[in-house]
C-alpha cells in the first residue's frame, strides 16, 4: 500500500520522543514490510489539514496518524469523509480508540503491527453530523473537562493530576438538567446529572472504551439526579469497570437517538471525542455501521467485515 504518516510532535508520548529516529524507524519497518510510505512529523496546529491533503491526493491508499485522542478522532473524521483507510499510533494519554482497536500502546511496537496489519471495517458514530469515535457526553463528563481546561499543565502527569483535581470539583457540585430523547419508537423525559452516548457500548473496563466497534449500535447512558455521595460512588464503579451496574446508571443499546434539552437558555457544553464544544437544544446521535476503513492486527481483526 502507499501510505503517508503523520506524527504530531506536540502530542503526548512524541513530546520526549527523538522524532529523527522515529520517523527512520517507521520508514525501516513499512517499507520492510512492502509498502510505499511517506513519514511527516508535524505539529499540532497543521496535522489536520496536512491529513486532507493527504486524503486526497489519488496515489494514496491510507494514513497513519500518531498522537493523542484528539489527534485521533481527527484522522478518523478524515479517513471517514474521503473514504481512506487509518492507522492509528497510539502516543496520548488514554489512547481509546487504540485500546478499541486492540492495537499496542507502545508507539515503536504499534508500526510494527500495523505494517503486518490488514484493513477492516468499522463503526463510526457522529453528533449532529460531526463524526466521533468514542463518544458524545454532557453533563458530568462536560463539566469536569471545563475544569480541567482551567488548569495549567504541561505533561502527560499533569493532566492526570488535572483530571484528577476536576473530578473532585464535580464530586462536590455535580449538574443537573432536563433532557427528552427519541430512540426508536421510544421517547421520554429524565432529569438527569449525565448523558454518554458511545460508538458501540462500553466494555467492562475502568476507561470506558467499546471493546468492539463492529456490533452496529450505539450505547446510550443516563445517570439520574446526582449528589456528592452518588457521584463519589458512580466515579468508584467507573474505576471498577461496574458502570453499567450503577443503580443510578441506564443503558439502552439503539441505532439513533435525538436529544432534545427543552430548559437550555445559556450556554452549555458537550464533549465529543475529549473536545469540549458548544451545545445547542438539538442533538441527533447517529451510527455509521462499518463505514470507517481502519488497519487493525492481522490476528485479532475488528471484525468479520474485510476490506481489502
């Protein structure tokens, strides 16, 4: 195949990497590996654009992207929208869609993989049309990444210690709203502190990433009313992989769903993809059941569903 590799240097794991060496390194290994490839490691303000241009040029038959989950959902917005196949460098600090995929986290050994790997089919959800390929979340979610964003760090440590700061300050002064929604023929109202809706359900695991992107549905949560107590207690069955057995938790597995917030008048955010955004009174939550073209491990394909 002919590839064309992006690195963003600003990311993660690239930060502390020699990136010299890196680039020599993938070049070594794809093109042992019988592939064509081009290697750019580039900064974080010009990876996306360089990626569309890449997208869609006719000798290219997909990109690797490397950095973190930003950087990630990012290249699969991309990839998706040009009909190019991904590869997917894990080198951020939960690396989500990489754990779905079930590629290495460890950024050398990820080339390696995914030079022997072959490309598959997966799901790809999208918000309003924006594509994602975790999740779509307001409320809880959206409020401890708005704290977090008000702290300064400047490594992969730091945001830990950030994320850990702002759950702490949710804990304390959790959300709380009114949502209607449409999913199928059912339609209700909830107040509720917390709303995820994910590409494919959360597995049993404490970073709450789909263990299989292929089964063609969304996993749609809501978390009742919360107080400092129940969020406490909701945060502990998180870090055990048990959210989906929270007494105040809901799940429904759904194709779309249509969120409506009827009391919405200021401005409020969701989180798509870790990006804290702009949330308006409308969400239509979508699956695109096998529409995203990704390189995953030749011995633990994401599906069935082979592409080439």
């Amino acid at each position: 195949m002919k590839l064309v590799a992006y690195f963003n240097r600003d990311g993660g794991t690239f930060r502390t990497t020699d990136m010299a060496a890196y680039e020599r390194h993938a070049e070594t290994v794809f093109g042992d590996a019988g592939h064509e490839v081009e290697c750019h490691v580039v900064g974080g303000d010009e990876i996306v654009s360089a990626m569309e241009r890449a997208a869609r040029r006719d000798d290219v038959d997909a990109i690797i992207a490397g950095g973190g989950d930003g950087t990630i959902s990012a290249a699969a917005t991309v990839a998706w929208k040009n009909g190019i196949s991904l590869g997917v460098v894990p080198a951020g600090t939960m690396n989500l869609f990489a754990r779905s995929l079930k590629l290495p986290l460890d950024i050398w050994q990820s080339v390696d993989v995914l030079a022997k790997g072959r490309v598959d089919a997966v799901d790809i959800g999208s918000a309003n049309g924006r594509p994602f390929v975790h999740q779509f979340s307001a409320g809880l979610h959206a409020r401890m990444v708005r704290y977090r964003n008000s702290i300064s760090y400047a490594s992969r440590m730091g945001k830990i210690v950030a994320n850990v700061r702002a759950g702490i300050g949710v804990i304390f002064n959790p959300p709380e709203f009114d949502m209607e929604f449409q999913a199928g023929d059912h339609q209700e109202h909830r107040r509720v502190s917390a709303i995820s809706v994910s590409n494919n359900p959360f597995g049993d695991n404490p970073l709450l990433y789909a263990d299989n992107i292929t089964r063609g549905h969304l996993g749609f949560y809501t978390a009742s009313p919360l107080r400092p107590a129940g969020v406490a207690r909701l945060a502990l069955d998180m870090l055990r992989g048990k959210l989906r057995y929270n007494p105040d938790v809901t799940e429904m597995a759904v194709e779309a769903v249509d969120l409506h917030f009827p009391k919405i008048d200021r401005k409020v955010n969701c989180v798509i993809d870790g990006e804290l955004l702009p949330m308006g009174r409308e969400v239509a939550l979508r699956l695109h059941p096998g529409e995203l073209k990704v390189i995953v491990p030749e011995a633990d394909a994401a599906s069935g569903r082979a592409v080439a």
